[in-house]
C-alpha cells in the first residue's frame, strides 16, 4: 500500500488529518507512541467519528445474529430425552 502523503505544506504546530483533510492544531490529535511524530494520523474528533460508526456496526451485527439464533431455535426440533 501505497505512504499517504500531505497536499499542502504543514507549518510548525500544525498536522494534517487523512480522516477529515484538514489542517489543524497539534492539540486536535491524540498522543501516538508509536508514530515518529508521536500524534495520530486522524484528529480526535474523526477518530470519534470512526469509534462511534464501529460500535453502530457491531450492534447491528450482533443483533443479526440474536435473530438468527432464535429463529433456528425455533426451527430445531426438541431433543427427545
């Protein structure tokens, strides 16, 4: 995969967002140890943004499968114990 690369130069105090393309304060980002320059790649607010459509996602899922699993509980026949 290709590196991603800012459009515009970055100022002193200033880094880019690949979330929201943006330029913003480096207040607006998160500490990030494992980044050269120690902030995250996408600001605080996209990195919400993004937090917030996965557990939307996952309770979508999982109550895709609670469905699923009733209905083939209610299709399986009893155990004739």
């Amino acid at each position: 995969m290709p590196r991603k690369t800012v459009p515009v130069p970055v100022p002193p105090g200033s880094r880019w967002c690949f979330g929201c393309a943006r330029l913003l304060p480096l207040g607006a980002f998160a500490v990030e140890r494992r980044d050269p320059e120690g902030r995250t790649k996408r600001c605080r607010r996209c990195l919400h943004r993004a937090r917030h459509e996965r557990r939307e996602r996952q309770a979508i899922l999982e109550e895709a499968v609670a469905r699923i699993e009733a209905a083939y509980r209610r299709q399986r026949p009893a155990d004739p114990d």
